[in-house]
C-alpha cells in the first residue's frame, strides 16, 4: 500500500492530507486494490455504483453506447485519475457508461461509506477528504457549465473560438499551448478530427489564429471574439 500512497498523494481528494492520514483513510474506508485485463469491463452501464476509484496503473475507456450501437470513448482515464465520484453525493446511483480496461490496469477501490461512516480516530481528515471531494465536484461544474456555453456556439468555428478566448483568459496570453490534444479536443467540441483541424486550418488562413503543432497563437482577437458571439 505504500507505493500506492505514493501515486495518490498528489491527487486533489487528499489535499493537505499526509501520507500517514492516506493509509489511515483507506484502512477505515476498507479500501482494495484490483487488476483488470485488456478490454475488461470494470463497470456495466447501468449498474448501481456503490463506490469510486483511482487508476494506479494502466488506462481505463469511459464509454458510452448510442441508441445505434456504436461505441465511442468518451474519456480515457490515466494514472490518479479519479472514476464513479460524481455519483458519491448524488441521488442517482447509476452509471450512464461502461468502464473498460485498455490494456492491463490496476485500479484502487473504495466505497462510498468512507464520506459518510465517520470514526472518532480519523475525524479530523475525514473532514478534509469531504472538503476535497466536494471541491472536486463543484470544478467539475464548472467545467460542465464552460462546455455547455462552448456547444452552445452555432458553428464549429464559433466552439473554437469561444474554446480559444476560454483559454486566452487563463493564461492572460495570446500564445498558449493547447491543453487537450487534437482527438481530445475534438470529442470535447463533439465533432470529427478532421473537420477540427480543418476549421483550424481555415481560421489559420484568415489570420485569426497561427497553429503549431499543440501551440495556438491569436492574431486577431478581436475577430476571434466576434467569431465567439
């Protein structure tokens, strides 16, 4: 278990919670460690999930299946990546993907009742574990909201822009490095790789943008901006 505090230490559920506190959090909340093969379903859709987890090693496919049988890979998980922790405060139990191993993988298990069975030994960093998950859930709001707004753009070039402009306000930089690769970007914008960089290079070509390789540099804000509206 040692070597696997190691890997989780840096995740945002242990915020200022120290290595010792970690081993105590997962003896009480009767956390296990399990293996996966290649193409193993670690979760069924539809399954009511009773507990979260944290890639320790490997990666995990969160999938989604279309009313038309087609599978595609919403996500990849990776190493301390966090799963199934948006259903630990909701009413809703159960899972709309399938978990898929992607090659062999290990994953840390542990059940929802560690935020909610609270011992006197392990009170005080009890707290700071609801704190921390109850922070993660509140960013992933956030992200959702910034999403909604970006889809919400009527063409793909006024989703990029309003991606780009996202990213400008950030950095407070007109040159950044873009922070999900181009297939990521393109599941996230909800549209097909190529007709992504196609946008990309059309808006290149305007002189709105320069693309090199994972670098974006805006050239004309204000036209990315009335792209944006």
């Amino acid at each position: 278990m040692n070597e696997i505090v190691k890997i989780i230490k840096n995740n945002q559920l242990f915020d200022n919670i120290s290595e010792a506190e970690i081993k105590q959090i997962l003896k009480c909340g009767k956390a296990v460690v399990a293996e996966y093969k290649d193409n193993q379903i670690i979760i069924n859709r539809d399954d009511t999930i009773k507990k979260f987890g944290i890639v320790i090693e490997g990666q995990l496919n969160l999938v989604s299946q279309k009313y038309s049988g087609a599978r595609v890979i919403v996500t990849t998980l990776e190493q301390n990546d966090l799963f199934g922790e948006a259903l630990a405060f909701s009413s809703y139990k159960e899972t709309p993907y399938d978990l898929v191993s992607f090659g062999n993988s290990k994953v840390l298990i542990i059940p929802y009742g560690i935020f909610f069975n609270m011992c006197g030994e392990v009170c005080v960093f009890h707290r700071a574990l609801i704190s921390n998950m109850l922070t993660i859930l509140a960013d992933k709001i956030v992200v959702l909201n910034n999403k909604m707004h970006i889809l919400n753009a009527e063409t793909l070039k006024g989703r990029i822009a309003v991606y780009l402009l996202s990213i400008y306000k950030k950095t407070s930089s007109l040159t950044f490095d873009m922070p999900m690769k181009r297939q990521e970007l393109a599941d996230f914008l909800n549209v097909k790789r190529p007709s992504l960089s196609r946008e990309l290079s059309n808006m290149q070509q305007d002189n709105i943008i320069e693309v090199y390789r994972s670098t974006i540099k805006i050239l004309d804000l204000e036209q990315l901006k009335e792209l944006a509206d």
